[in-house]
C-alpha cells in the first residue's frame, strides 16, 4: 500500500490496496491511521459493488444514521448522491457543511464512492479543522474555548428549507421534516477524540447560534469563524474520477461540493460511520 500526501499537506492518495476484497487487520489499521493524519484520504481506480461498498465501511464502525434522504431499496445504508445533465436545482452539499453537524452524535467518516463523474466541474473542496484553530488569533482562539454552538437542519432539510424547496427538479429522493427543526448544542471547539487535536468546528449551513448571544451577535460571530475557517490556505480541492473512493473525517474537516457540469450526469454512493458526541 502505498500513501502519498496531497502537495498542500491536506489530504493523502492511497494506492496499491483492492478495497473489493476483504482486508486484513494490518491494512485497516494502516488506512486508519492514514486516515486520522491526513484527513481524507482518496483511492483512485476502485470499482466497487454496493455490498463492497458497505463491507469496507464497517471496518471503520458502525453505520451512522442518515436522515432526509431516502437510501437505495435493498441497501439501507447506501445513499445515492446524484444530478441529471438537465437538472438546474443546486448540488447537494453546495454549501460549506460537516455531515449531519445537527445530529447528537456526527458521523465520524463518510464514504463517497464515485460512479459517473462530469468530464469538468462537480469537484469536493475540503477545509481543514485543525489548520482553521491553529491559525486562530490568541484573543479569537481565547474567546471561542469556552463557547457553544447551536446546530440545526432547519436551513436545507425543513419543509420551508432550499433543498426542500428544490422540488420537482431535483431528481435525489430527499425527505424534508418538521425534525429539521430540532437543535443540537455543541462546542464552537472540538476536540478529536483520537488525534486529542483541537479543530474549529462550526460550518455555515447548520451552525445557527452560538449559545448566549443574542442571532445578530451570533451570527456575526459565525460568520466571521466560518470566513476564516475557508481560507483557501486551509483547502484541498479534490478532483474525481470514475471509481474513485474518498473517506474524510469529519471531525475535522468541513466540505462543499462544487457545480459547474450542467449538462453532465453526476453520480455518487455514500456511506457513513457513526462517532461519539463532540467534546
Ligand atoms: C456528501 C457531500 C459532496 C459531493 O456526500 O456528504 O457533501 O461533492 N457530497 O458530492
Ligand atoms: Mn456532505
């Protein structure tokens, strides 16, 4: 197996593994490492069945729980990520976002599994967590410590929500819920439970307060972590191609999917791992 780093030192590509045959401790654990060190990992040329699919994702855990979007008959835990060549609604994930931030318990990777990919555009950008806190000004770094934020799917997954609203023209089977309208309280701070590294961790989409401020002041505030947690020195853009693997972690990083195909089909499985509580 062999693990080269992406050249912004975010991100590795791993090669020399076939994640359609079962793998042995050895290399799980090695992947695993390889994971927590460089954040999302990517492994090119891996056709896959669903069930191949699944059966690597349960080497890192548990599935997590996906709401909102309805997974493929016969494979409850596979989700299917996809956008017709006419299709005008905006991609799903296109706003900066950690996967299922609103939940108690966030998924700690998600698996996305690359099927048909656009001649251009319908790139992944990612943004690393880690770099985003360490960056931080020791006054900024000093304030956010001690603060709590409020996550919620209310803005997309609400009935009244813009992925909701997508309607007719959107051909993912989205289910929108008065649930979205639930929140979830976590710190603006979080540290990784494995690395024990801390990482800015609010994201534009379900980050919708911070606990004891007032929305504007808040929102102020969030908008301005978020500004600085997107600086492109903090991003790796990741290009696909068909049969392309990625695995992130998203207790460290956030992510945004990228436009620019229309006219191109789009498609991508997706799995998740369960994680713990952020603390
Ligand atoms: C996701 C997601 C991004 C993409 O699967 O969670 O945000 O580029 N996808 O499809
Ligand atoms: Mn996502």
């Amino acid at each position: 197996m062999n693990i080269e780093p992406q050249p912004n030192g975010f991100g590795a590509s791993i090669t020399g593994v076939d994640l359609s045959q079962q793998l042995s401790d050895d290399t799980v654990r090695r992947i695993r490492k390889a994971w927590l060190r460089h954040m999302v990992l990517c492994f090119p040329n891996q056709p896959l069945m669903l069930s191949e699919l699944e059966r690597f994702t349960r080497y890192f855990g548990e599935y997590g729980d996906d709401p909102y979007v309805t997974p493929i008959d016969g494979h409850p835990n596979v989700i299917e990520i996809r956008r017709e060549a006419q299709e005008n609604a905006s991609p799903f994930g296109s706003s900066w976002h950690s996967d299922w931030s609103f939940q108690a318990t966030p998924p700690s990777a998600t698996i996305l599994h690359a099927r048909e990919v656009p001649p251009y555009g319908g790139d992944t950008l990612y943004a690393d967590g880690y770099r985003a806190f360490d960056a931080l000004t020791a006054e900024l770094r000093a304030r956010c410590q001690g603060l709590t934020a409020i996550h919620s799917a209310r803005r997309p997954y609400s009935h009244a929500g813009f992925v909701a609203g997508g309607g007719k023209h959107r051909s993912m089977k989205i289910r929108p819920s008065d649930t979205a309208l639930a929140t979830q309280r976590h710190p603006v701070v979080r540290t990784h439970p494995e690395t024990q590294r801390k990482a800015l961790w609010v994201n534009p989409v379900y980050t919708v307060g911070i606990e004891g401020l007032g929305a504007q002041e808040g929102q102020a505030l969030i908008q301005q972590l978020c500004g600085h947690a997107l600086r492109d020195e903090f991003i790796y853009r990741h290009r696909w191609q068909p049969h392309m693997l990625t695995m992130w972690d998203n207790r460290c990083v956030q992510h945004c999917a990228q436009g620019g195909y229309d006219g191109h089909r789009r498609i991508m499985y997706r799995t998740t791992v369960a994680g713990d509580a952020p603390c």
